[in-house]
C-alpha cells in the first residue's frame, strides 16, 4: 500500500507591509506634570531622555481599544478586508488577562473571526517578533494577509513616584498589515535574547516583594491555621506590579549590543546603511536613538525616528507608532527601505529591513 500524499499551502515568494494605522490617547502629559510626583525638572528629562511629553489612555480607553483602532485603520490602509486576514498577532505586556488574549478579542472587534489570534509577550521587541512571525506565515502559505499590532496602556503598570523608568512611559498603539508581494519587502529577521541580564527590567511591588504568581501561591499555601486572612487580604489590596529598571545597564546593552544587531539585520537584507531611506528603533530614550545612528554612519539622507519627543516610550507600540508619524510627515518615504529595531526586557531583541508602504 502506497504512502499518501500530503497537501502543503501554496507559498507567496515575497511579503511586505501594505498598510500602517495608529493610536494616540488624548491625555498629554508633560514634563511639568510628571515632575509633581518625582524630584527632577523638565530640562533634566529633556536632557537625559528627549522626552517632552507623553500620551496616557483614560481609565475607560483599554488596551483593546486602542488595539481596535489602529488596526482597523492599517487594514483599511492596505486596501483589504476584515475577513481578509489569516491570523492576528498582538504584541503586549500590559492586557490585563493572563488569559484569554487581547488578540481573541481585537479579532472579533474588528471583524477578522474566526482567524487565528494571540498575544506576544516580548516587551519592546514584540512587535518585530511579530513582524518575523507575520512574513513566515505569509511566505509559508499559512496565511495570506497577517495583522501585526503593538500595543501598550504601560501608566496601568506605573509608580508615578517611580524614578527609574515611569517618566519614561506612554500609552498608544501601532498596526501594520503583512501580505504578498512580488518582490521581497522584509528582509530576514534577526532576533534573539540575553538571559543572562533577565531581571534588568522587569515588575516590582511598593508594599510587598512579592514578584511573580508561584511565589504569591506559595503564600497561598500556608497551613489555614497559621494564616491571618486580614492581614492577607489587605496585602493583597496593596499588591499591584509597577515596572522598574536598572537603567546604566539596559543604557549600555542597548547602545553597543544593538548596534551590532542593527548592522547584522543590514547584511542579512544585503544593502548598506546608505540605501536606507528610514531608521526607525525602538523609541526608548533620544540618547541612545541618536548613539545608533552614530554607529551605523549612517547619511544625513536618512531619515531618522524620533517620536519619544512627543510619544514617550510606548513598548511595544513605540516602532508602529513611530512609522506612521514618518510617513505621514515624509510621504516622499513610501516605497523606501527602512531599519527597524526593537529591544527590551527579557532581555531581547528583534530587527529587519522593511519596504514602507
């Protein structure tokens, strides 16, 4: 008796992005606000950070929400339809449900059901995780249109009085869409992580040193007998994780590992920093954003993201973000090639060359 043969999905030989969309909340916050509740001054941040202001979501505005909104307008952007999409991939650390995903639910939001949908939890570098992820299923055949979203309501997981990383901190979320090309619009991607720098960045607790669910379980477990419900319960009233970091470590992984990650994602896609029409990194802080595009040499001709200005950093949704602004304020940049990398806590990393739409 013969073997049977397996079907496999047809390929597509090229992928690209066919359409950017975004979400700014309302709130601005600057300087002067965050400065009520740390001793520092709107030059000292300016100085140190290039922030000037930030965007904060309101209560009612969830992460979903702004999820929704800029992947509805990507899609409409790239010219497609909800149903269209093959899968959905959403890049955050701050949905609220450990389970089930913000992706089930952005999904069947925005009318993609029953695609396939999940989160990606990779911080700062999720959305280029999800960008490798979209190109693999595109140019597998799994799928024919893919929704990328980075999104990220981090002042739900800010300590206002939090000096090492809270001033930082926005709200906001970017989406592209992926499908075929006829020539390669994604470079490979290069991604990877230390571990070995794992808790660099990561959540902390004002109250309790309570870190992570196992541990908070095995004070659970305590023998009835001994436990004092009361004073359980109001610790746990006062258990809420808020983000911190060791900010001269992270500073200098990023500005000398990434820079080598940035000229490795340069030779995988087989063009010089010279071809480049866009550098568009992760909006974590303008010094470290201006010390890469020091390295890379690269032209004045490049044009070169900065949104932390106004956007602050925003995680996952800080590249997305980031792209749209360039386009909207370049529009002379469609059609160019643009670097783009993302790198945060884990520690990890993600970077590919993209054609912009």
């Amino acid at each position: 008796m013969s073997t049977p043969t397996l079907k496999q999905n047809a390929l597509h030989e090229g992928t690209r992005i066919l359409g950017v969309g975004a979400y700014r909340p309302s709130v601005i916050v600057s300087n002067d606000d965050v400065c009520q509740w740390i001793d520092s001054s709107d030059e000292w941040i300016r100085k140190r950070t290039g922030i000037v202001t930030r965007h904060r979501a309101p209560h009612d505005v969830s992460v979903v929400d702004m999820a929704v909104a800029a992947g509805s307008e990507a899609i409409e952007k790239a010219g497609i339809a909800p149903g269209q999409l093959g899968a959905v991939i959403v890049s955050t650390v701050t949905h609220p449900y450990a389970t089930p995903s913000a992706a089930a639910l952005i999904a069947e939001r925005i009318g993609a059901s029953p695609a396939p949908a999940y989160d990606v939890s990779a911080a700062c570098a999720g959305y280029c995780y999800g960008i490798a992820q979209a190109d693999a299923l595109v140019r597998a055949g799994t799928a024919d249109y893919v929704l990328v979203i980075g999104a990220e309501k981090l002042s739900d997981v800010i300590d206002n009085h939090e000096r090492t990383i809270s001033f930082l901190l926005g709200d906001g979320a970017g989406a592209v869409v992926i499908g075929p090309a006829e020539e390669p619009g994604i470079g490979p991607s290069v991604w990877g992580s230390d571990g070995s720098k794992w808790d660099t960045i990561g959540m902390t607790h004002s109250q309790l040193e309570i870190r992570d669910f196992s541990e908070q379980s095995m004070k659970n477990g305590t023998d009835l007998d001994d436990l004092d419900l009361a004073a359980l319960g109001e610790a746990q009233a006062n258990l809420w994780p808020t983000l911190r970091q060791d900010g001269q470590t992270v500073f200098r992984w990023a500005v000398w590992e990434m820079a080598k990650v940035a000229k490795q994602a340069l030779e995988a896609a087989g063009i010089e920093a010279a071809d480049l029409g866009a550098f568009v990194p992760h909006q974590a802080n303008m010094r470290i954003i201006d010390e890469l595009a020091k390295q890379l040499k690269l032209p004045e001709s490049v044009i070169v993201a900065r949104d932390i200005a106004d956007a602050g950093n925003t995680s996952a949704a800080s590249i997305p973000l980031a792209t749209h602004r360039l386009l909207a304020e370049n529009p002379e940049l469609s059609g160019k090639l643009s670097l783009q990398i993302g790198f945060g806590a884990g520690l990890v990393f993600g970077a590919q060359v993209v054609r912009l739409p």
